[in-house]
C-alpha cells in the first residue's frame, strides 16, 4: 500500500511540474546496465608466505570462475621489505618477478599489469637486497613487458609507449647508485581500447614517486630526480595521447590504472599525501611527485567530459569514491576513484579480494564495481 502512495505521489509530482512549465527531460543515454564485460582489479599483493602460497592463487582461481574478459594488476609484487626467514621470494632477487609472472600466466584472460613502488624504488632498502633500483626496473620491463602484448593465457595486443623518453642502467651490481643512465622507451605504459572504453597504464609510484628516500639509505638517499623527471614527463605525455585517442575513437569512457595514491585532499594522511583540493599542491611538507600528473588528468577529465576512472592501490583500502574538485572546489561528477584491496599481514588472506568492473558503454555511468571477496580467502566470518 505504501508503495502505491508513492508512486501516485511521485506521479502528482511530475504533473505539477509539467503544469508549473518545468520542462522534463528523458533525452541522453540512459542508466539501465545489461553490463556488456567485467574486468578484475587487484595489486598489492602477495605480502607474506600465506599470501603467495595460498591467498593469491585462491583468488586467481576465482578470477579465472568468474567470466572477466581480463585483469589488472596495480602494482606491488611484494611487501615494501623483505621478510627474514620467508619461504616464497620477499627480496627483490629475479625469483621475485619469476613468480609473479607464473601468477599472471595462471590468468586464463589477458592480464596486465603496471609496477609499483615495492618492486623497484624500494629494491635498494637492505632489507631487500640492496639492488640497484633503476636496474630492476630495467628487469621487470624485460620480463613482463618484452612485447606489445599483455601477459596471461590468452593474450591481447596494446599499444606501447616505445619512444625513448624514460632512463635506463646497464649497472646491475647490488648496492651501487643508480647508473649510469642512458634513454629507453617507457614499455610498462600501455593502452588499450576494448567495445568502446579506452584502457591505460602508467608508471606512477608510491614513495612520493620516486623523487624522496624509499627508506634505503646511502643508495637513495633522497630519491632520483634523474628518473623521475623522465618518466612524469612521459607520463603525462601518454596521459595527454590517451585521452586523444579514446576521443578520437569515440571511447564511451577511459580508464587509466596506476599503483600510487597520489591523494586529492586534506581528509586522510594516514592513508595518502595531505593535498589542496583547488590547488592540488600537496601541504603536509613532503616532496611531491604528483602534482603535475593530477592537474593533466583533471584538465583531460573536464575536458573529456564522459565517465573517467582511476584504479589504483598503494594505501590498501578499498574504496569507490569521487575526490576530485576543479579549482573552484565543484566536484567532477564525470570521475570515479577506486581503489583496490591490499595486503593486511595481520590478517593472513582476510583481504586477499579484487575488484569486478561491470562495463557498459552504452549505459550514462559506464562503469560500476563490485567487491569480489575470495571465498577460500575469508577469515573473520567463514563461508557457508
């Protein structure tokens, strides 16, 4: 009964409006999704032995269960130092990459993947080797990126950053600085359009993006501002081509994958950098490797008008949310944050989980997203 009431109210509502000159309009695409593919999102993971042994390929099966057309991984491969004693790779040794490859190519759809901060600007920490960071950078873009194709299973053919714009090292004895440095394409940077949605990579980091210490002493000392230079600039670059095709294309909406939580605003320091909402100048006194990158994304985003998502990890929180303000503080309706699940060691394979993106280019939103919580990962409350 109280349904009806409703719905007679809501009628006169309309009548009312209509009687008062208010024009109502149902023109423009509507937001009745059918949902035409899902991808699975997920990075910072694994960060221990029971991770790595049991939580990751637990949901790599449900990955492979769930129909997703592919994934992607954010970033991260390992915890930010290795742990003393730990039966699975924990250091930034080849072994590292050698099992989060057989990880990706245990993905039955195409699987990508963007590096993050604990795979190579912290790889100089002793705690994890002492390498020369610059080099195993140098590594993952040979072992994970040799080709124009994603990893996984079944494949997919992208588009490669191959212009020589980042810096590279031919030093690979642990412990030495960075260097020398000599030009080589930006490989790790890949995009994609797949019906209609544009898809990108960047290599955007945690560790204020590689311009302050990442905790590893003599080495790093303050960062390298050689690399990141290079790199932001090549980002932004392939941010700005991105954001052409996908409009060149007709792209219903663009997401772009990355491994930092730059932070938009002055609400969680805990969980990344304090920033000006308007300015987007960062005020809590660290270096800021973001700044530039976040204002070319929110000027491509007002410009591009249609649904753009950021996915990314780093802070190991889930959240779907919309922080982003232009510079008189209004809120950009048209972009959507998500970040993805990360390791909780205390919790062994409590959030072990990924992301499903529900895809529909021809609904308003485009995107939605799911929280897709492994059912052999669940701790607190057992499955049924």
């Amino acid at each position: 009964m109280r349904g009806r009431r409703w719905l007679a109210l809501a009628a006169l509502a309309v009548v009312a409006l209509v009687s008062a000159g208010v024009a109502i309009s149902d023109s423009g695409p509507k937001n009745n999704k059918t949902f035409d593919f899902t991808v699975g999102l997920w990075g910072d993971l694994p960060y221990s032995d029971v991770q790595a042994q049991t939580g990751v390929p637990n949901l790599i099966a449900d990955m492979n269960n769930s129909d997703i057309s592919f994934s992607i991984h954010d970033g991260d491969l390992k915890a930010g130092s290795g742990t003393p004693g730990s039966v699975t790779p924990t250091t930034c040794a080849d072994a590292l990459y050698t099992q989060a490859l057989g990880y990706f190519n245990s993905l039955r759809e195409p699987a990508f993947f963007t590096t993050g901060d604990n795979d190579w600007t912290d790889c100089d920490r002793p705690s994890n080797g002492s390498f020369n960071e610059l080099e195993r950078l140098q590594h993952e873009r040979q072992v994970f990126f040799s080709t124009n194709r994603s990893l996984g299973q079944h494949t997919m053919q992208t588009e490669v950053q191959t212009a020589q714009l980042c810096v590279g090292t031919t030093n690979t004895v642990a412990g030495s600085t960075t260097g020398p440095y000599f030009p080589t394409g930006c490989v790790e940077n890949r995009r994609w359009t797949f019906h209609k949605v544009t898809f990108v990579t960047l290599n955007v980091q945690g560790t204020c993006n590689n311009i302050c210490s990442s905790g590893g002493g003599a080495p790093d000392p303050g960062g390298d501002p050689t690399e990141y230079n290079a790199r932001n600039a090549a980002d932004i670059q392939w941010l700005h081509e991105s954001f052409a095709e996908a409009e060149a294309r007709g792209s219903a909406g663009i997401m772009i994958v990355w491994q930092a939580d730059p932070g938009f605003d002055q609400t969680d320091g805990t969980r990344g950098p304090l920033r000006d909402p308007k300015t987007l100048v960062e005020t809590d006194g660290q270096p800021d490797g973001y700044h530039d990158i976040l204002s070319a994304l929110r000027d491509e985003t007002i410009a591009f008008k249609r649904p753009v998502v950021l996915v990314h990890g780093d802070s190991h929180y889930f959240r779907v949310d919309k922080p982003f303000l232009n510079s008189l503080g209004q809120r950009l309706e048209n972009f959507t944050r998500v970040e993805t699940f990360g390791d909780n060691q205390a919790n062994g394979t409590n959030d072990v989980n990924w992301v499903k993106a529900l895809i529909d280019p021809k609904s308003r939103d485009v995107f939605a997203f799911q929280p897709q919580i492994v059912p052999a990962n669940r701790v607190a409350v057992p499955a049924p």
